[in-house]
C-alpha cells in the first residue's frame, strides 16, 4: 500500500458518506465548527432526517446499498462539490483502505486514520500478530486466516476445546461458531466458512481459544499526527445479542482499578508504536481471573462513542475533523477527566420475542425521552418508514449520571419514555435489562442475553394499552354511526 504524505490543511465543507442517525452526528458536528456539509442518500433514504439537516443533499440512484459503497462516485461527487474532506462515520466504507487510499489519491482529506492501519487492523491475523510483537496480550490460536479443515483441525486440537472458528476478513458475528467438543469440529468449520464467504467474499477462517464468561471491555484511543496518543477511557460491551451489541457502558462497573489502568497502559503504548492517526477502539475479552487478551481494533469511530463523550466531554466527531486537518490534540492525558457513568442502548426495529427479527414499515408514534443526563441520536420519527435495506438500529439512547445507581435509575426512567408505536422494537427487552438484579448490580458477561432472554417478560404493556385505547375509540365511533 502506497504512504501517502498527510494533507494539511483547514476543512471547509464534508461529504458525509453515510445515513441515518451518524450521518446527523456528522452533520452538528461539523455546524458546531462552522464547516459546510453535503449528504449522499438513496432513493429508500429520500425522506430522512440527515438530507434535510446537511448543507446540499445529492441522489444516488439505483441500488439503495452499493449507494454508499461506490466510493468513486462518492469522491467525484466530493469534487464536483468542493469538499475539502469525506467523513465516512461507521459501516459501509468506513473501514475499506482502497477507500481512503482513493481519496487520498484524489486530494480529498480522509476523516479517519491512515490507508495502512485500517489494512493492518482489518486483517484480523495480522492485527493479532502486531499487537502480539508490541508485547499485548493475545489469545493462543492461528497465526494466519486458514481455509484448510485437516490443517484447521490439528491447530484446534492443539489448543484444545472449547475454540471459536471466526471469519478472517469480516465481523458482526457473521462466520463465527463455538466448537465445544472435537466430533462437532468439521461441521462448524464448514458451517463458518461457508457464512464467511457469503457475507464478506473470502471463506478463511482464524481460531482462537474460546474464553467461557468474558467481559468484552474496550479502549478508545485519539492520536493526532505529532505522535500524541491518549485514551478516553473504557467501555463495556458484554451485553450483546448474537456477538451485536445492544447495551454500552463507559466506564465498566465492575473492572478492577489496576486491571483498568493496564488496559489502558497496553492499548497507549502500542498505539504510539505503530504511529497510529486518528480515532480507533482496542477491543479485548477480560477472563473471570482478570486477565485481558486483544481481539480486534476497530479503525473508526464506533457507534458508542456517545457514553465517552458523556463522561469526558470532549467531541469526538470535531476531534476527528481536527486532528484530519492536522491540528495536535486539544489536550494531554492528564487534561482528561472521567466523570460518572454513561449507557448507551441501541434501539433496534426487531422483535426479540420472535428471535429478534427485524421489522420494516411505518412507525405510527414515536416520542423520545429528555431530562437531565439524556441524549438521543436517532434516525426516526413519526411516519418515517423503516426501509429493509440497512442495519435495525433506528435510535441510540444514552444517559449519564455520577453514580451507577443514579444511572442505572436515570436509564430506566428514560426507556419507559420511550415510545415507538407501528413496528416491534427492542424496547421491552432493554426496560427488562434494566430492572434485571444482575444488571442492577453490574454482574454481566458476554452470556448475559443468552442466560436472561429466557427469563424476561417482553410484553408491550405500553403497546397493549394503546391497542385497547384504539379499539375502544373504534367501538364508540361505530356506536356513534349507527
């Protein structure tokens, strides 16, 4: 990959090369710095809250995903436009190196780290091969994608069972599979392979040894292109649905202090070695004796950074357009005070009683909380149609509050006002979280949704008593007529 010399200079107007609730992110963001913005959108997106908020919107026409996939037509229309610089937020293109090589090429700033890291990093072998010299820990396993199943096999049966078999050039839980015992080992592997290949174009596989009740605990990083590295904090992503997360915490309520400051101390220290620019999040399994392994790194802004933002204060949009423009930090570590606690849940349009199947259709009600310590990032609203093209996150919500008890309690309150009528949403499963004695307590592991989903009462009592307001409204005006 070609190293391309850093283009300096000030941003003056941004292609956001998204949708729905991160492209408005994108787009206050850069209002607040005083930065033009322009939108793409699909025909599916016409009616989205983000075409009206940006500066200029722009039609891409024709399949409703390749819309925000076709990176040359999204940087021809970035010079058509004058923009200085494309923001890529989350998904999509956010994370594809030829992507923001090609900008680079064209003289476009690229809002996000270098062509080479997001290579490094998206290579789950190489990412855990590099992270292994700069003296990270990782987990025993592969050391290079395998599409071999004897060969797969033997590595399996060296580490020994329970491994996990994940796709080598992808995520989001699709290709992974738990082998627990040696006779279920070939079916997996071909069953991983198989989804690998379907959902990212490359079936290979990496195996590591499978850690039985981790925490999934991550590091935010922000480096700008002097060699200051520094990191925002961490961020407990147990609770997730089918490797998805669903809930996000800054800070873990139950990491140890000495544990936390060498995640901390790792995740810098090898930042700093690889000259890393930018925004990026070390992700790790935390054991039940606290020992941490590295997993991945994602080479973008994630869509919890709301909760770090909570408790830090700082931007991390506008930080990422700054240090793109070659600004240093606006801070030193010792500068970054961590207040409180922050949860973000992702409000999914899917039903998590019918194993949670999305839903698509028109949302009939839609009421978001406020009050203190709330914030909404959504891209819903009254009559907006759900479109069945994209991912099922149709909202974020995230509270804050000095104490977890406040949060906690401040959280449960903010998801019983939270109304969305017309499709099933995950709602009742998140008000359940909340009021659930481990999740009170900050008892939670990776398994937490697999333990709990069985226990909870995901009845809309909400949704059950508008229906019976509706039908009785219906009754007395067909009384009326007769």
């Amino acid at each position: 990959m070609i190293k391309f010399k850093p283009i300096n200079r000030e941003i003056k107007k941004v292609l956001v090369a998204n949708r729905g609730e991160i492209a408005t992110r994108i787009i206050r963001a850069c209002k607040e710095l005083g930065i033009k913005t322009v939108a793409i959108y699909s025909e599916a997106d016409s009616k989205s809250i983000y075409v009206k908020k940006a500066d200029e919107a722009y039609l891409i026409p024709g399949d409703p995903i390749q819309a925000y996939l076709n990176y040359f037509r999204i940087v021809d229309l970035a010079k058509q436009t004058k923009c200085d610089a494309i923001h890529p937020g989350y998904g999509f293109l956010s994370e594809n190196p030829e992507f923001a090589e090609y900008c680079l090429k064209q003289g476009i700033i690229f809002i996000g780290p270098k062509p080479e890291h997001i290579a490094l990093f998206g290579d789950k072998m190489a990412a855990k091969k590099k992270m292994r010299e700069l003296g990270v820990p990782v987990l025993p396993g592969s050391d290079e994608p395998i599409t071999d199943i004897k060969k797969a096999k033997k590595i399996a049966d060296e580490i020994g069972y329970p491994v996990i078999l994940k796709a080598a050039f992808g995520g989001g839980g699709r290709g992974m599979r738990i082998v627990r015992k040696e006779s279920d080992f070939e079916d997996m592997f071909r069953s991983a392979y198989n989804e690998a290949k379907k959902f990212f174009g490359r079936g290979d596989v990496f195996i590591e040894k499978y850690v039985e009740n981790p925490r999934h605990i991550e590091v935010q990083i922000m480096a700008d292109k002097y060699g200051n590295v520094v990191h925002l904090g961490d961020r407990d992503c147990s609770i997730q649905r089918r490797h998805q997360k669903i809930v996000e915490i800054a800070r873990s309520p139950s990491l140890k202090e000495e544990v936390r400051k060498e995640l901390y101390r790792a995740s810098v220290k090898a930042m700093f070695k690889v000259g890393y620019e930018n925004v990026g999040t070390i992700e790790y399994l935390v054991d039940e004796n606290d020992n941490f392994y590295f997993i991945e790194m994602n080479t973008r802004l994630q869509v919890e950074h709301t909760v770090t933002e909570m408790i830090t204060g700082i931007d991390i949009v506008q930080m990422m357009i700054k240090i793109a423009e070659g600004r240093k930090l606006d801070f030193l570590q010792e500068d970054i005070t961590m207040r409180g606690y922050a949860i973000e849940f992702r409000v999914n349009a899917e039903d998590p009683s019918k194993n949670f199947a999305p839903s698509v259709g028109l949302i009939t009600s839609y009421h978001s909380p406020g009050g203190p310590g709330v914030r909404v990032d959504a891209a819903a609203y009254k009559d907006y149609v759900i479109p069945p093209y994209y991912d099922s996150m149709i909202a974020k919500l995230s509270v804050w509050a000095l104490t977890w008890e406040q949060v906690v309690n401040r959280a449960r309150r903010a998801l019983d006002e939270f109304i969305i009528r017309g499709v099933p949403t995950n709602l009742p499963l998140l008000r359940a979280i909340v009021r659930d004695k481990d999740f009170i307590e900050g008892k939670f592991t990776t398994k937490y949704i697999e333990e709990k989903l069985p226990t909870f009462n995901l009845e809309d009592k909400a949704r059950d008593l508008e229906d019976l307001v509706a039908a009785i409204a219906g009754a007395i005006a067909a009384y009326h007529r007769i």
